[in-house]
C-alpha cells in the first residue's frame, strides 16, 4: 500500500497520514499496563520501517531512554534510516534534577543521537513544557534558546513543541520560532479542546501532529472494555458518547477504532497523526484502520454527536 505524503508545515518535509509513536516500546507498565520486551519492541521498528508509514516519534524520556535505544537497535539493523524517512525525538528535563535549562537541552540531544546511532534529528520537539513555567523557558538561559541554536548550528534540520497542556502550547506556538506543534489526546472523536490551537498554528502555516486519536484505548475497543479516557476515568457522559459511537459504528459495520483514526486524518490541517504501537500487528493494524472504507452516511451520523461540545 502506497500513501500519499503531505507536507509537514513549511519543513520541507514529506510525511504520510499517520505517524508511529514509540512511547509502548520503551516498556513502561506503569503506564500502560503491559511490558514490551527489547526483541518485540525492536521487531516492530523494523516492521514500521518497511511498512507504508515513514514517520516515527519518540523521546529522550521514554522508558528512561530505552524506546531510542531499541529503536537505534532496529535501525543499525535494519543498515540505517531508509531514504525518505522522517526520524522525530524530543528534549526532556534530567530525570534526577528536573533541570530543563539549555545546558540540558544539548545535553538530551546527546544522549539520543547517541541511542538512536544518528548524526542528526530531522524534527526536535520540546517535550511537555509545562512542568517549567513559560518564562523560564523563553529565558536566555532556556529550552528555547537552546533550540533555536542547536537549529543555526545545523545539528537539528527543524524544531517543534510537544505536550498535552494547551495553553502552555498556545503560548509558544505564538512566539513564532517552532515549526511545527504536537498535541495529544486533545482532538478526537470525544474531545477537540485543540481547536484554538489548531487554528493558531494553521494560521502560522506550522506542522501539526495529532497524537493518541484513541484517547488512550477508549475509541478502540470502546468504554465498556475501557473506561478510561486519555490514561484517566472520566465522567459518565464521556462513556456515554464514546458508547453511542461504538453502537453507530458497528450499525455501519465500520470499526470505531477506524473512525476515530480517521477522523484525525481527514483534517486538512493535521499533517499526520500520531497512532501508538507496541507490536508489529499494530502496525498492520493501523494500516488497516487507515484504509478502511467508511460510508458518507456513517459521517452524517457521527460527526453531530462527536462536535456537540464545539463551541
């Protein structure tokens, strides 16, 4: 299967509908409730990287470094980064200390250049920003500053900002120094509390990713299987919204999971979408997803009850 590449902001760069999230492969259980070994987590990159899809993110953080090494693993094995693809981690604070200085920065960026077995990082994001308040990040002294450089200095091609709290990424997305801006679990089928973000970033003429389009597992196997909403038990009318979608869903004979992938990649304004793995059948999966044809009915039907609290 061929996919269509679009255009990541004004990078330059070329990426399909759907980007690979490595968070699962760094094996955190606390997180998700399962554990991923090396093997498994290093035979889903390789799958990933000759499957349709040539986007992957990860993290300086994720599994304490451990998802850029497995994923460095499957890149040296696999003879290097294939022609075409986009490779994205993110700058975290020091995991002992919290520092999120620009001395730190340089220093995340070591560390994963030296994990992922790569002499440069296409797409650098700052990772989370609110856990520093946005003056000490735009300080001369900070994360930002020191993106920027590291960009000038050519040893990143293009800079981002990633985190889940939206008016933290408001704010820095109107500096106008990223080029690109990575929500989660904010513009789904249940919750599009990014609009104003993503408006302000269009607007911009920025990249945008959409991470976790399942809200945490929810709109893939529904909230009787999983109650949870982005990693947290919400109220009973959130559940009860994602269950009418599930019931229009199968009325259609139509998998809730594909709609809700979907339903992030018909935006024109999101470059891709970012879909969690954690084995190579969930790469196949989501491929599956992608492609799944979905009735214009099923859109009349759904797209009322997913947009009724937009304001």
């Amino acid at each position: 299967m061929q996919l269509k590449r679009r255009s990541l902001g004004t990078t330059g760069l070329q990426v399909t509908a759907v980007c690979i999230g490595t968070s699962p492969l760094g094996s955190s259980p606390h997180l998700y409730g399962y554990e991923v070994s090396a093997e498994q987590a290093i035979d889903t990159v390789r799958s990933v990287l000759t499957s349709p899809f040539n986007f992957l993110d990860t993290s300086n953080a994720y599994g304490g470094g451990e998802s850029e090494r497995r994923i460095g693993q499957a890149l040296k094995d696999s003879g290097g980064t294939p022609p075409g693809f986009v490779l994205a981690t993110k700058v975290d604070p020091d995991p002992e200390t919290g520092d999120f200085s620009g001395v730190r920065v340089r220093v995340s960026l070591e560390e994963s250049l030296e994990r992922l077995g790569v002499q440069r990082i296409q797409l650098l994001y700052l990772h989370d920003p609110e856990r520093i308040s946005f003056e000490e990040g735009m300080s001369d002294t900070g994360p930002v500053q020191a993106l920027v450089a590291l960009k000038e200095e050519g040893l990143v091609d293009h800079i981002g900002v990633a985190g889940g709290a939206l008016d933290i990424l408001q704010q820095y997305v109107e500096t106008d120094l990223f080029e690109v801006v990575l929500t989660h679990n904010r513009y789904t089928l249940i919750d599009q509390s990014a609009e104003p973000l993503l408006r302000a970033a269009t607007l911009r003429r920025m990249g945008v990713v959409n991470a976790a389009p399942y809200g945490g597992g929810m709109l893939v196997k529904g909230p009787l299987a999983h109650p949870k909403y982005a990693y947290r038990r919400d109220e009973e009318s959130i559940r009860q919204r994602a269950l009418e979608m599930q019931q229009l869903c199968e009325r259609y004979g139509v998998p809730l999971a594909a709609a809700a992938l979907q339903f992030s990649v018909r935006d024109p304004r999101i470059s891709s979408t970012a879909v969690g793995v954690s084995s190579p059948e969930r790469v196949e999966e989501t491929a599956h997803f992608l492609s799944f044809p979905i009735p214009d009915d099923l859109w009349r039907d759904l797209l009322p009850l997913a947009l009724e609290h937009v304001g």
